[in-house]
C-alpha cells in the first residue's frame, strides 16, 4: 500500500509540477497559457502559486529518475560536441557517468571521445571498465582494438581482434578491424579480403534493415564506412604494388567526393603512401575542417610536416590545433617531436620539463624521453628507462625498436638485433625497425640476411631510398661494384639526399680499390655534414688510408673550432691523433670533449690508451671514468685493466668477473675475461666462449676483434684467426697487440715477411716489456 501510494504521489507531482510550471513560466513572460487569463508583462504570480511551484519543483527534484538526469547530461554533452566545446562535452559525459556508472552506452561514448582527443589511457580504461562488466559487449572489444593499435599495444590488438572473431564473426566494423591489424602485420592480401569482407557484410546489413538504414544516422554511418573501406583497400592495393588499381579506386571516390572526415583522413593517408605530400596535407586539412573534434587529421598533418622539414607549415598546423583546443599535452608532445626532428634535443628535454611539471607522465611520454636520451647520446640511461617500460608492457613496438637502438648506441649489436625482430614479430609493417635490423647484419658481415632484409623492404616500398641505400652497401661490401652503382642511380631518381649517395659513392670506390675518388665522395659528404660524427669518420679513415692522415687531422681540427661544442668530432680527432702518434694533441681532443661531456665514455676509453705515465695520473682517469658513466660495465672494466697492468691478475679477475655478474648481456667485461684467460693460457673454451659473447656485442671495437681472433689462434683454426686479426689491425693501426697477434699468426703459417711486418710494427708502437721480449724473440726465429 506504501510503495502504491508513493508511485501515485510522485506521478501526481510530476504531472501537476510540468502543467503548473508550464504556466507560471508563460506568466513570467506575459504569455498567455492555458486555461488561465491573462497576465500582465511581468507581473508576478501570487503567493499561493508560487509556493506551489516550490513544492512541486521540489517533489519533482526527489523523485527524478538517475538514468533521466544522466540522459539529459549526455543530451547536452552532444550538443556541446556538435558545436565544437569539446571540453565542456567531456566534462558533461562525465558528470553523466558519475550519475551512471555502469551505463556501458555512456562509458563508450565517452571512451571514443576521450581516443578522438588522444587520451588514450583515459579510453583504454572506460573500455575496461565495460568489459569487467560485460566480457563479451561487442562493442567494447572494437574499441579496445581499435586504442591498442593506436597506441602500438600489440597483444591487446591482437587479444581483441581474435575475440571478435568469436563474437561478431560477421559484423562489418569487427571484419574492418580485423584488415587493420592485417595491415599492421604487414598482411595486404589478407587485409584486403576482411575489408572486402566487411563490404560485403555491410552491403548484407543494408539489405537486410532497409527501413533501418533510411533513418539519417544510419545511413550516414554507412556511407562513411563505405567510403572508409575503399580508401583502405586502395591502401592494401598500393602494398601490393597494385598502384594503377588504388588510383582507380581514389578517382572512383573523387567523382563523389566524401561527405565525412574520418574517410578524408583515409585518403590523406594513401596519398601519404604514394609520396603524394600536398594532395595528404589538404586531404587531412579538409578532415579537420569538417571535424575538429577528431584531433588525429592535423596530428597526422603535423607529423608529415615535419617528416619534410616544413617547419613553418607544422607550426601553423599547430597552431590550429591549439585553437580547435588540443590538450595540452598533445600539442607539447608533437612540439617535442619536432624539437627532435630540428637537432634540438636540448629544446625537446625543457618541453618535456615543462609537460611533467603540469602532472603529465605516460608511457607515451617516456617513450619520449628515451628518444631524447638517445639524441643526447646517452644510450645507457635510455636503456634504462625502456627496460623499465618493456617490464611492465613488452609488447609495444616502438620500446623494442627505441630499446634496439639504445643497444646498437651501446655497440651491443646482437641485443639490437634481437630488438629489432621482436619488433617486427610485433609489427611486420614496421619500416625503421626492419630498416635497422638489415643494418646490423650488415654491420656483422651477414650480407645474406641483410639483402633479404633490405630487399624485402625495397619490394614493399619501391620508393624507399634508404633500402636501396642498405642494398648499395650490402652489394659494395661484397665486391658487386655494378650492381652497387645501379642501386645509387636508383636512388638519385628516387630524389634521395645527395648527401647519402656520396656516402655510399665512396665506399663504393673504395671496394674498387679506387682511394682517389673514394677520398673525393667521402669528402664531399663530410663537406655537407661537417658536424656528422659518421661522415667525419668515413672521410678521416680512407684519409689514413691515403696515406693523408694529416690532412685529416687538420680537417678535424677546422671542424672543431666552426663547432666546438661537437662531442663525437672531438673523439674521433683524438683517435686519428693517437694513431698518427701524437698522443700530446690526442688528450687535448680527448680533454676537449669531456669539458664538453663529462660521461663520454670513448673520450675516457682514448684518454686511458694515451696515458703512459704514473700510476697516479691513471687512476685519476679511472675515478672520474668511475663517477661520471655510472650506467656502464666499461670503468669497471677499465679498473680490472689497470689491475692487470700493475701484475695483479686475481683482482683483474675477480673484478671482471663480478662486473659480468652484474652485467651478463656486456660485451666489455666479457672481452677483458676472455684475454685474461688467453693470456694466462688456460680455460681456452671459455675464452672463445666469451670471446665470442663478447663479439657479438661489439663487433665494431678493434680490441674485441683482436680478442677473438687471437682466442681463435690458441685454438690452432688460424683461418678464422686471420680474418679477425686482420680487421682489427685494419681498425686500429696504433693498437700494438693487434700487429703482435698478427704476426705471431703468420709465423705460424710460415709467411715470414708478412710476420716480420706486423711484428716489427708492434715493437715500434709500444708493447709491454714482456710481450716485447716475446715479440722480439719470435723475430729472432724467423727465417731471413
């Protein structure tokens, strides 16, 4: 009877509340209402009635239903998105959800709001939310997917899409999700046939709910996916290497040009595909200007901007962006990218201050401080904010590829590798991480692996230069002189920077033995990139070569007074200094860059080598290579070296042995080991072993190369020995165990001239009293 009544009191009260209210407003205005006389412009209602107003408005209030206050939020919540008051909508969706919690229509409307405006992890979680409710709510699952992707969360995408399956094996948005993660798997042909699946599924949903589909918001969500689906396929088609057909397609569209600016985003990034940069940016415009809401257009436009070096143009594009209101943080990330895309690290590391002292700190945004690390040269320390990253999420692409560098940084070119794969199993789509994996195979002597690799990049992408740039030195490394020329005429029609072709020109020349034009195109490109830390390298070497290491040196010594701020040129002139013999002007480049930067690990590493004096001047070397490179196994190593040196060969041990202990994935203390245990003559398995560990970090350090060449000489396979040997004597002609090593090889094959060579060379550079002794010795044996 209770519950009766209370229904009845509140349906009396609603009913008199809208007929009374109705009234008493038409009243205030001077309006006539009904079934009353009427009132005077202004004159207010008598006591009586208002106070029944009151208690009626107040009634009403209690007894209002949570789903109509809810409803009514999201009513204006959608109207303030129309008009393009995308904060003020999100904030109404969530006094909405506040209402309604568990309203899962409510939780993703507001979750594809939040992924339109690039708050991902706000979107993620709503999703979450409903799928903790519902586990198997379609929809949820499509949105999920569709975030994963976004942000690179492969095994989510992955998760979702495959539960799709099982749940809306039919349905056309679920069939389109399932050619975009294709897509991202490198898959067209099967991409291409979900899509044409998925228009197919459409065209049967049509046909099926006509009456449904007359309404205007269907019929426009079916137009867009329509449009949607063409452009994509043309995107499969242009994968396929079917360009002719994907233009086709795009005319086709273009005689009806599309109404929705998610299917003008599409088409801005086929012609993106295509190369087509003008006909992307206005196609992107054009989706932005229909639908600011949707931020991903001019995020898209920006990043092409700056992928040209457009500067002024990425900066206008920004600027829209702030005034259709971006969130803070996206305009300051891609602000960060193009810092980075200018040389501007340092610009990029006080933007990101600036972000994180405003509360903002995602994975994202970590991910954009290893890239900064990685520009500022601090590899180790970029290791170890993406190790910390790939703990908690190790299937994101761009932390494996991003990790992959930070270990090629490092000169631990097998973990990159490993990287780089684990990259690509995520992503097979992925180009930089494919582009980079060909590249250490190559830098490991795996010719075969990186043409594969290369090659198949180049059949994907037929305008890719740096793939053809890849297959140039692959051919070159390999003595294919002509097919290494055709690859750089391909890449001069293929617009590629002159800069690149006369880097590849000169080892091209160089592989023909032809060191005049080599030296010419080396020093062309140096010319260009005079801050270019690997073109200096590249000219400097084939200098030596040339027997024009002073020439060389005075080169660097020019670049460093136009630039003295550059580290990494600095180096390298105390390297060629030390191998010229002048150790004098070697520390002063040495000393240079690390005024510069302290925790230059190869300025301590040239310093060290430099060092023939006290034992006090080298262990002042050695505690400030301590402090400074904190998150290296190399001071470590240094010290062992040190020990060894002053005859204490149980604490060289024993240092280096903890210092692999802590490390187990470093190459140094494995190196160092390793010629520990050579030079003691025991444990020769576990010397190769760690030799060869050691190696397939650093496989680019001559003294690594050194080491297992000479581990494989104890060993007694002196074809191996001889190759290593030789490019470590090669790398560093001033290192006087290389040549020892050497020429103890060809002693032992009977080739007495080669022997007496390199063996009279490491007398003159300077070998310990006992090795010299050992060397002379060998000497006195040889036959005249």
């Amino acid at each position: 009877m209770g519950r009766t009544l209370t229904r009845f009191l509140i349906a009396l009260s609603l009913t008199l509340f809208s007929a009374l209210a109705n009234a008493s407003w038409k009243g205030f205005r001077g309006v006539p209402g009904p079934e009353r006389p009427r009132a005077a412009r202004g004159k207010m209602l008598g006591g009586g009635a208002t106070v029944a107003v009151v208690i009626l408005g107040i009634l009403a209030g209690c007894a209002g239903r949570p789903e109509d206050r809810a409803r009514d939020l999201a009513r204006h919540a959608d109207v303030a998105w129309e008009e393009g008051r995308y904060e003020a909508a999100l904030d109404l969706w969530e006094k909405a959800r506040a209402v309604l919690p568990e309203d899962d229509t409510l939780s993703l409307r507001l979750a594809e709001a939040y992924g339109q405006r690039y708050q991902w992890d706000k979107a993620a979680a709503l999703c979450r939310d409903v799928l903790d409710r519902s586990p198997n709510h379609v929809q949820a699952w499509r949105q999920t997917a569709v975030l994963a992707m976004a942000f690179g969360r492969m095994d989510e995408a992955l998760r979702a899409v495959e539960t799709l399956k099982h749940l809306d094996p039919e349905g056309a948005e679920s069939l389109a999700l399932q050619g975009d993660f294709h897509v991202l798997q490198g898959q067209a042909e099967a991409a291409l046939e979900a899509y044409d699946g998925a228009r197919h599924a459409l065209h049967a949903a049509k046909t099926a709910s006509a009456e449904t589909f007359k309404e205007a918001v269907a019929s426009s969500r079916a137009e867009t996916m329509e449009g949607v689906l063409r452009v994509k396929k043309a995107a499969c088609l242009i994968a396929m290497g079917r360009r002719d057909e994907a233009l086709h397609e795009l005319a086709d569209m273009a005689a009806v040009p599309p109404r929705s600016s998610e299917v003008w985003a599409h088409v801005g990034r086929v012609w993106e595909l295509m190369g087509d940069s003008e006909r992307a940016a206005k196609a992107y415009e054009t989706a932005f200007a229909m639908h600011c809401g949707d931020l991903s257009p001019m995020v898209r436009r920006i990043r092409l901007a700056l992928k040209e070096n457009k500067v002024q143009e990425a900066e206008a594009a920004l600027h829209r962006l702030e005034q259709a209101g971006a969130p803070s943080s996206v305009v300051g990330k891609l602000r960060i990218e193009g810092a980075l895309q200018a040389g501007a690290p340092q610009q990029a590391a006080h933007l990101l201050a600036s972000l994180r002292s405003k509360g903002f700190l995602d994975v994202e945004l970590r991910l954009m401080e290893a890239k900064i690390l990685l520009f500022q040269d601090h590899p180790a320390a970029a290791l170890l904010i993406l190790e910390k990253i790939l703990d908690l999420e190790p299937h994101i692409p761009l932390a494996q590829y991003l990790a992959g560098l930070a270990h090629l940084r490092l000169h631990h070119v097998r973990l990159a590798q490993k990287a780089m794969i684990r990259a690509l199993e995520l992503q097979p789509s992925f180009t930089e991480a494919r582009l980079v994996l060909a590249a250490t195979y190559y830098k490991l002597k795996e010719m075969e692996p990186a043409r594969a690799h290369a090659q198949k990049l180049a059949e994907r992408e037929p305008e890719n230069s740096q793939a053809r740039f890849l297959l140039a030195l692959v051919a070159a490394e390999e003595g294919a002189v002509d097919e290494a020329g055709r690859h750089v005429k391909a890449m001069a029609l293929l617009g590629a920077d002159p800069r690149r072709l006369e880097a590849v020109k000169a080892l091209v020349w160089e592989k023909s033995e032809n060191l005049n034009d080599a030296v010419k195109a080396a020093l062309g490109f140096w010319d260009a990139l005079p801050e270019d830390a690997d073109a200096a390298w590249q000219a400097v070497s084939l200098l030596c070569r040339s027997g024009r290491a002073e020439e060389g040196l005075e080169r660097l010594a020019r670049t460093q007074n136009q630039n003295p701020k550059a580290v990494a040129i600095q180096v390298l002139g105390g390297d060629l200094a030390r191998c010229t013999g002048r150790r004098d002007l070697a520390t002063a480049f040495y000393e240079k860059a690390l005024a510069l930067e302290a925790d230059t690990a190869s300025a301590y590493r040239g310093l060290l080598r430099c060092e023939a004096g006290s034992r006090e001047a080298t262990e002042k070397i050695l505690k400030d290579f301590l402090e400074h490179v904190r998150h290296s196994p190399e001071p470590a190593a240094a010290w062992a070296d040190h020990a060894r040196a002053q005859g204490e060969t149980t604490k060289a041990r024993k240092i280096l042995e903890e210092t692999l202990k802590a490390h187990p994935e470093s190459g140094v203390p494995a190196n160092n080991l390793a010629w520990l245990y050579l030079e003691s003559n025991e444990c020769l398995d576990k010397a190769l072993a760690l030799a060869q560990q050691a190696y397939d970090r650093l496989p680019d350090r001559a003294e690594v190369l050194d080491t297992l060449g000479y581990a494989y000489f104890k060993k007694g396979l002196l074809t191996r020995a001889l190759w290593y040997l030789s490019e470590a004597r090669t790398r560093d002609p001033a290192n006087p165990f290389a040549a020892y090593h050497l020429g103890l090889l060809y002693a032992a094959q009977n080739d007495g001239d080669q022997a007496r060579l390199h063996l009279e060379a490491a007398l003159r550079l300077g070998l310990p009293p006992e090795t010299a002794a050992q060397a002379a010795a060998t000497l006195s044996q040889l036959s005249p």
